[in-house]
C-alpha cells in the first residue's frame, strides 16, 4: 500500500464523516426550527383554554430527537476538527455559535419542562415567535463561516 492510497483513503473517510455531520446538523436544525412551534401552539392553546396534551407529546418526542442529532453532529463535527487540524478564528467563532446552539436547545428544554408541569410557559405568543428565530439566527455565521472562511 503506497502512502499516496493511504492518504486517498483517510480523505475519502473523512468526506463520509463531513456528509454524515451535515446530515446530522440539518435534523437537529428541524428540530430546533419546529420545536419553538409547538410552543408557540401550546402557549395559545393553553391562552384559549384548548386541549394542548398532543403538543405536550409532541414536543417531548421532538426534543429528545432533537438531542440526539445534536449530539450525533456535534460528535461528528469534533471528528472532522480533529482529523483536519482545521485551524483559524473561523473555527472558534463557528464554535462559540455552536455553543449558542446548545444553549438555545437547553432554553428549549427548560421549556418544554414547563409544558409537562401543564402550567404557562411563561412567555407571550408573540416572545415565542421572536424567540423561534433563534436557531436562524445562529445558524447564518455558523454556515458562512464555513464556508468563508474569513479570519
């Protein structure tokens, strides 16, 4: 085995574990853009004195989905830090906009934790919705400096 294969070898695997990172970062992302959904659906329901016990459901099934693709993907994209030597600012700015992402995830629990409690959430329909475009709003740097690259 010449060390050119070698080396044909370990790109080629690390390109399947790139795709699978995307994979992954594109369901947790689902998650993270329908989960603040369903909460905004509960909030109303609960305002409006509905049945909310299938959102209550639903968003503790989401939320433990959304938990797994975003430790699968986070995983993976460690993998893909280590295996390349990805170096440069990007890298960490990219990293402290993941975190944000843990984070939001963590807010989002913290929430569906008071839906199971069958209790208000304690925000407005309308703070939901603004607080619904925070994965977006995380996710935009987090791509483009992926892509760019820029420091």
């Amino acid at each position: 085995m010449t060390h050119e294969y070698k080396g044909a070898t370990q790109r080629d695997s690390m390109l399947w574990v790139k795709t699978f990172h995307i994979i992954f970062v594109m369901a947790w992302m689902a998650g993270l853009f329908y989960l603040p959904r369903i909460l905004v659906h509960y909030q109303e329901g609960l305002d409006a004195n509905e049945d909310v016990h299938r959102l209550v459901t639903m968003a503790n099934k989401l939320l433990r989905f959304t938990w797994v693709m975003a430790v699968i993907g986070t995983t993976l994209g460690i993998w893909l830090w280590l295996g390349w030597f990805f170096g440069g600012g990007w890298v960490l700015a990219k990293l402290g906009f993941v975190i944000g992402l843990i984070i939001y995830l963590m807010i989002c629990q913290l929430l569906v934790r008071r839906m199971q409690s069958g209790g208000s959430l304690r925000l407005s329909s309308l703070q939901l919705r603004l607080f619904n475009e925070g994965g977006l709003v995380l996710l935009v740097p987090i791509v483009l400096l992926a892509v760019f690259k820029p420091f």
